[in-house]
C-alpha cells in the first residue's frame, strides 16, 4: 500500500446545523514526518482557494498531535512518529480517529487514519533456555508445553508457527489460542528410555509471517528421570470466572484443584502458572501453589483487556515429577469507573443581545472510556438561561442561543455544562463557558416623568434655569448617550426657552408676563446616539405666576381724555340714589386684581359716599337747597396685592333740575374721535342691505310663482271652452308622444292642466324613430304620461256642465274615416288592422276606460268607445276632412272626436260593453 492510499469512499450525510463527512485513510506505520495520507480537501470536496479564510484544522485526542493539514496542497501530512505496537498493543485493527474543522461557515467533518502493521518485531522467548525433566514412564502420546513466543506485530507479521529441530522422541504440535496467538507442545512420540539416552537436547524455532520472515530459538534441554508413574489430574480442563475490574486486589477468583494417586513426594502437588504465562498475567493474578486458589494481585482494566485466558499446572514432588494442566477464562465486567471528559473545540464571544434564536456559541466534543450504558454521555446546561445544547454529531453537540438575549438584563453568562453517563451510579464532568453580549440600541431614553409643569413668576431674569429633564437610557456607550433638543411647535418659543443638549438643563432667555401668556407648553426630544437613533418626548409645560405689577386702571371716567364727564343729580334727592359708577379694571389677577373704592377728597365729604368693591357713588343724605350746585369727588382705587398699587378717579356732579343746564357748559368741548363708530355704521348698513336683498328674491319668487299659477288656468279654461285641443303650452306632451321633440327637451318640467294634481314626466331612453316613439309612447311615458292621462278623467265636469260638441264636426257614415271596408252603422266598428293605429286606440282605451263604463264621455258613437265606429267607417275619405290621428286627446278631458251617433246608445251598448272589455284587458297587461 502507497503512502496516502484511500481505503475507503467518503461518506456524506446531513448532521443538524452543518455538514458532517466521515472518511478514512490507511497508512503504515513508521512513516516518515510530513508523509501525506491523503488529500482531504479534494475528499471533502472543500475550495481550496477559500481555505486561508476558512481556519481548517485538525482534532485530534492525546497529547500528540500526529496529523495536519498543508493549506497550500490540502493534503493531511504526518506531524509524529506512529509506532502502532505503543499505541494499539495487540489490538487490531489499529486506527486513528481526528476531526477537521472548518468555519465561515462552520463544518465538522469526521476522519480515520488505519495503521497498517510492518514486520518490525523479531519473535522473543521469555528466556533463551528451557530446562524438561520427563521420566521414562511417561508413555507415548505425551504433551509438553513450551513457552511461547511473543511477537508485538499483528496479523501476517505476528508469530505464525514453531519448527522443532530433528530427533527420533518427539515431534512438535502448534496450537492456536482463542485470540488467535499461537503456542508449541512437545509430543512424545517415542517413549523415553533413560538408560539408552539421559538427556536430549532440543532447538525451537518461532517464526512470524513476514516477507522476508523473523524467528527466535529457543534451546530446550530435557533431562531423562526415573519413573513416577501416576501424575496430578485437575478436577476440570477448565475454569470460567469473571471479575469486575474494580476488584480490590486480594479477590478471589478461581479455586482449581488436582489430584494425585502416589504417595509420598510423589504425590505431593504444587500449583503454579504454567511457562507459557504471559508476564502481564502474572502481574495481575497471584495463584497459591498449595492450594491452587487464583486471586487478584493488581488492578484490573477493562477498557485494555476484556478476557484473561490463564494456564495452569499442577506438579507432584516426585522424583520425577507428574504435571498437569488447565486453562482458567477471566471474564473482566465493566464498571462505570471512567468519568466523562469535556472538550471546548470553539467558542464564538461576544454575542450581540439582537442575535437570533439558533445562533451558534460554541462547539463541544465529549468522550467516555467506558463502554455501553457506562460510556453513554448526556450534555445538560443549567435552565433558567436563554441557551440549549443540541447533538450535531456523535458525542459533539453546538451550544445555541434559544431565546431573546437582553444585554441590559445580562451583560455574560456563566455557562455551565454537565456533562453525565449512563452508569450505575453515573459519573458526570463540568465545564464552564462564559458568554459575553454585546449591545444594540434596542432601547429608547426614558424619562422619569412623562410631563413637567414648571412655576416661574413674571418679570423674571433672563437666562435663569427653570427645569432639568432627567432621561436615562440602559444600553451602554454611545447608544446610552443621550441629547436634548427642543421641539419648535411655536416658533416664538426659540426666542423665550433654551436647552442644554449634553444635560437637559432648560433655560428661560427672556422675561416674561403674566398679562402677556399665562402658560407655554412645548415638547423635549430626549436621543439617544445608536444608529438609528432612538427618541422620547417629554412634555413640558411652563405656568407664568403672577406678580402685583399693574395698578387698577379705571375706564370711566376716562383719564386720559381732556373732556369732563359731569353727572347730574336732581335737588331733593332723597339719600341712597345712585348718582354714577366707576368702572376700573386690572390687569393682574388673583387678589392682585381685587379693587376697592374709597372717597379721597369731596366738596361736601357728608354727601356723596362711594361702594367699597362695586365703585358706585351714592348720596349720603338729601340733598338740600343750600348745598353747592357743583361737586368734585376723588375716588382712591387700590388692589390687595403686595406692595398694594393705586390710582384715583375725578368725578364732578352737578346739582340741577334739567340737564340742559349742564349740557350748555359743554357745547364748546369738542367730540373725541372714536374708530368705532364707524363700525357700527358699517353693520348697520350691511343688515339693511340684505334685508333689501331678501326682500327683493321672496317678491321675485311669488311674481313668478303667480305667473305660472295664472298660466296654468288659462289653459284649463281654454281646454273647457273648444271640443278641439289646440296648441298652446301644453303641446310638448303630444309632441313626446308622437317622438318629435329633441331629447334635451325632457330635462324640463311640464304641467298639466291643473298643476295642482299634475305629475312630472321623466326622461327615458328610447328609440329617435317616430313610428318607435309612438309605439312606445305609454310605456315610456309612465307613470307621468299614463296618471295624467287617467287622473284628469276623474276631474272632467258632470254631464250636465260638459259643454255639447259642435255638430258641425260630426260625419255621416259615408264620411267617418278608416282603414276597414264597408261596416253596418249598428256595429262597434272594426278595429285597426295596422300596428300604429293598434298602438295609438290602446292609449285612447286606457285613458278612457273607466268613464266609458259610467257613460260619462261627451261625444258620440257608443259609451266607452270614443266613437271608433264612426272613426273607421268604411265611407271615410282623407280627401273630405285633414288628418286628425295625432289631435286625439284635448288637455283636462278624454273626449275624442266623433259621429254624431251619440243618440244610438242604446243600439251599440253590446258592442261598446266589449270595447270595455278589450281595453281592460290592455290595462291588465
């Protein structure tokens, strides 16, 4: 096998959160440093070219470290000395396990290395001579064994065979163990004869199967000796027993036993390990040569050895000593005597506190000695954490973040891992990981109000601090730093409020009033300097206090005018009447703004007294014909603030019967210029023009409304005074029965005869054609055209008032009109044979259906029949009279022109009752 000779096919599978390969490699041992085992890039599939950026590296278990990988070529090379005898012993096949890692993204990929055995180790006896005494007695047949061999090597290269050298007494017979080592017996094939020959010497030969083959001798010397001829004999071949390796020393076990029929020395039996023992069994198991009880000597392992294949051998103290041999099998139990070992292969820290559930944190290996249950390994984190541990991997598992990590909750995490096995009782093994969270603005500045309200009194000095808005933010470093700004909601307030942006300190700029602004209310934005920055609001409300910075100030009398305002008082003025009032007012508020009233200075201090807090001057007493006909009074108006503000009003009163005396004092005082007057002008002008504007639209409207009431009766008289309906305003109804009129013509509104009762006709779609328009004319003239045409039937005048036709009008029955041939004058009439006149009876019919029935029509020719009889007679002409087809209905009646038949109607009831009939139908439908 070539060095670097791939033995078997990668495997490739799936392994949770990355992928995971598994491949192998066999090389012999011995290899030179830096011999390739294989290219492990190429195996792996890996881009070589992104490896210096990846971190490839080799895993491995123990102290040495015998692989690693050449980045340049991708080739696995051999950093050590292998010898496979000092790392496997016996054991074969003997490998080597190791680990590639690779990051960005990470993958774990699994790998073994087989160490192929050469033939390196000669075959060694214990000692280079063996010494045999056999008595001539012992019969043909007999088995002598021979200590073995040892060869290190494995398979081919270890101990294959023995060779005897020539002689005519025995012959060499190999046996093979159960773990398959190989060990010599001499057979006796001739029986000895001490007197012929007294000693023999033998040469044994071992040879392993190397190419070329080593070998070992081994010189045997076997003394011929007299007869004993009864050996010791075991009880059984062999024992079986099995031993926990935590056994102290001391154990017993097995107790073997033989016998012997001799007497005497002869049969006197000594236990002891037979030659081909192997020394490591003699270290750990101790035999009693008297009684043959096997115990344990030295600490036992079962993770190096599993099952101990003793030989034994009982010797009588014969001259010539009887042998006997049995083999004891020691079973070694597993105990859960080896503790779980944990291994931190990565650890990616610090975690940013926005990391998403999943992420990876670190990778862990974990290995136990021991085997089945006692060698399963369970990884456990302490709950409580935002953390888990997932198994990626035979006995690996990835340390994951399971939750949302807050740094401002948790700045690291003490990670302890427990790791377990399965033993009775179990063993366990910590590690500790610690975790550390870096942070993200995930956090607005807080305030530790929501809203400030800030007194400050009036007249202030500028720039004086007023409030500090205290924000705090839990993230760290720049995002927890934070700045203050102030909102400019009132573009005035830049000028009267400053902020300090480092500390929040808010500063008033300027002084102010009271009387000006009672309350500012503005916002502060609290930021912090994480990207993207985060911000709060704060509102902020400032009270201006007030302070007793203005004096009462008094409206009447005005003070600032140059005119004199003179109150009349009548002589005989009882005591009590109010002469005048003064009004003042001011402008601060509270107990500032409470004014009161006392007289300062009169003419006649006994006449005149003035209300406290209402201001108005009434007499004291009567007043007297001897008191002076004119007064000065001062008022003294104080407030309550403090220190207290005043001010005093003049007022003169005049003593008198009329106030014209007063009044011609003051003619030559001219009027003050008030701004206001001209307001009131102003409205009152404004109201008198739209109470005119009103005025003039509701007179317009009843002009109007009369207008159209007087129209509309004259043509209501007009349609009661002619048997013939004439054209006049009422014409566009015809017209849209006949289809004449434009369609913009039904936008507008038109009324009946009696507009009281009249409907509105609406506008619907329907073919420009006249013959369409008249075929349609009733239904798409509903329900104006069809109620109007019936609602007036109903508000026709009796009989008696209906005013006769003019019988000039009337035809004879040569002379009646139609489409039909000759018609007996007795008969109804026959009906219309075409489509439009079918269309244009069916309206007549409906509009007069329900006075036919009462004999209530005024023209002749059948009751209910609208004299169609005499209408189609069949000596008709168009030549004697115009066509009338279209003049058909008269305005406010549904009379219709016709013979003067109307004495007949006797004669054609029967056959105006089935015209009523027909046209009932028509309505039906």
């Amino acid at each position: 096998v070539t060095t670097g000779q791939v033995l078997s096919l990668l495997l490739l599978f799936g392994v949770s959160d990355w992928v995971s390969a598994a491949i192998r490699y066999a090389i012999p041992e011995e290899a030179r440093r830096g011999s390739a085992v294989g290219n492990v890039v190429a195996d792996l599939a890996l881009d070589l070219g992104r490896l210096p950026g990846r971190r490839l590296r080799v895993v491995s278990g123990g102290n040495k470290k015998y692989f690693g990988v050449d980045l340049t070529s991708g080739a696995l090379l051999v950093n050590e000395r292998i010898d496979r005898e000092e790392l496997c012993g016996a054991l074969s096949p003997c490998s080597l396990s190791f680990e590639i890692v690779v990051e960005n993204p990470l993958e774990l990929y699994s790998g073994t290395v087989e160490i192929q055995d050469i033939n390196d180790n000669d075959p060694v006896f214990p000692s280079s001579q063996a010494r045999l005494e056999i008595s001539e007695s012992v019969a043909a047949g007999a088995r002598f064994p021979l200590e073995s061999a040892q060869d290190p090597d494995v398979g081919i290269n270890s101990l294959q065979t023995y060779q005897l050298s020539a002689n005519p007494n025995f012959a060499l017979d190999v046996q093979t163990r159960v773990d398959g080592s190989k060990y010599a017996e001499l057979v006796l094939e001739k029986e000895l004869d001490r007197e012929e020959q007294r000693e023999l010497n033998l040469v044994l030969t071992a040879l392993d199967g190397g190419s070329p083959p080593r070998s070992a001798h081994l010189q045997i010397h076997i003394d011929v000796v007299d007869a004993n001829d009864n050996a010791p004999v075991f009880n059984q071949s062999t024992y079986k027993a099995s031993v926990r390796e935590n056994t102290p020393s001391g154990t017993l076990v097995a107790r073997t036993s033989a016998y012997d029929l001799d007497d005497g020395p002869n049969g006197d039996i000594v236990y002891s390990f037979s030659s081909h023992t192997p020394a490591k069994v003699r270290e750990l198991f101790a035999l009693n040569s008297a009684t043959g009880e096997l115990r344990v000597k030295g600490q036992l392992d079962y993770e190096e050895t599993k099952l101990y294949e003793i030989y034994l051998q009982a010797k009588d103290k014969g001259a010539v000593p009887g042998v006997a041999h049995c083999k004891v099998l020691v079973e070694v139990v597993d105990v859960n005597d080896n503790a779980p070992e944990v291994t931190v292969t990565s650890v990616y820290s610090p975690v940013p506190e926005d990391a998403v559930p999943g992420t990876v944190v670190a990778l862990l290996s974990v290995t136990d000695l021991d085997s089945h249950d006692n060698g399963l390994v369970n990884c456990f984190i302490s709950p409580g954490i935002p953390f888990m541990l997932s198994s990626s991997l035979k006995n690996y598992y990835t340390l994951k973040t399971e939750g949302a990590l807050d740094r401002e909750k948790a700045a690291e995490y003490n990670i302890t891992i427990t790791a377990r096995d399965s033993g009775s009782p179990p063993l366990s093994a910590v590690k500790h990981i610690l975790v550390q969270v870096s942070d993200v603005n995930d956090n607005a500045p807080k305030s530790s109000q929501d809203s400030y309200d800030v007194y400050v009194l009036e007249n202030n000095m500028p720039g004086i601090p007023i409030l500090n808005v205290s924000a705090a933010d839990p993230d760290l470093g720049r995002n927890a730093h934070l700045s203050y700004t102030l909102l400019q909601g009132d573009p005035t307030f830049g000028h009267l409020f400053s902020i300090n942006q480092e500390n929040g300190t808010l500063y008033l700029l300027a002084s102010l009033d009271h009387e000006d602004q009672m309350e500012f209310n503005m916002m502060v934005q609290v930021q912090d300097g994480g990207f993207p920055p985060l911000a709060t609001n704060v509102s902020v409300s400032v009270f201006v206090t007030d302070l007793n910075d203005n004096a009462p100030m008094v409206l009447y009398p005005h003070p600032n005018t140059t005119a004199t305002y003179t109150d009349v008082v009548a002589p005989g003025t009882p005591a009590g009447h109010m002469v005048t009032k003064v009004v003042a007012v001011d402008a601060d508020a509270g107990y500032n703004a409470w004014i009161s009233y006392t007289l300062l200075q009169a003419t006649d201090p006994s006449l005149f007294s003035v209300g406290l807090h209402s201001g108005e001057i009434f007499t004291a007493r009567q007043l007297r014909e001897d008191d002076a006909p004119e007064h000065t009074l001062v008022i003294l108006l104080k407030d309550h603030g403090e220190p207290v503000l005043s001010t005093s009003a003049t007022i003169s009163i005049s003593v008198a019967e009329m106030v014209k005396e007063v009044l011609t004092d003051l003619t030559d005082v001219a009027p003050a210029n008030d701004s206001r007057r001209h307001v009131t002008f102003y409205l009152i002008l404004a109201v008198i023009l739209l109470s005119a504007a009103f005025f003039i639209t509701m007179l317009s409207v009843g002009i109007f409304k009369c207008y159209k009431w007087r129209q509309s009766r004259e043509l209501y008289n007009s349609s009661r005074s002619t048997t013939y309906r004439t054209p006049g305003p009422f014409h566009h109804i015809d017209a849209v029965r006949g289809g004449f009129t434009p369609p913009s013509f039904y936008h507008q509104v038109y009324l009946t005869t009696d507009s009281r009762q009249s409907d509105l006709l609406c506008k619907k779609p329907f073919t420009s054609s006249p013959l369409g328009s008249r075929q349609g004319t009733i239904r798409n003239g509903e329900p104006g055209l069809y109620h109007q045409i019936v609602g007036t039937a109903s508000r026709l005048p009796t009989p008696a008032e209906q005013a006769q036709p003019n019988t000039d009008w009337r035809f004879s029955q040569t002379q009646r009109p139609g489409t039909s041939g000759s018609q007996n004058g007795e008969e109804a009439g026959a009906w219309p044979n075409n489509q439009f006149d079918t269309e244009m009876l069916q309206a007549m019919i409906l509009a007069s259906a329900s006075e036919a029935a009462d004999g209530n029509s005024t023209l002749g020719g059948g009751n209910g029949t609208m004299g169609l009889s005499a209408r189609y007679g069949p000596q008709f002409t168009l030549q004697h009279v115009p066509d009338y087809r279209q003049n058909v209905y008269i305005p406010g009646s549904n009379a219709t022109l016709t013979n003067a038949a109307g004495k007949r109607d006797a004669k054609n009831a029967a056959p105006a009752g089935g015209n009523k009939k027909k046209s009932g139908k028509k309505e039906k439908k």
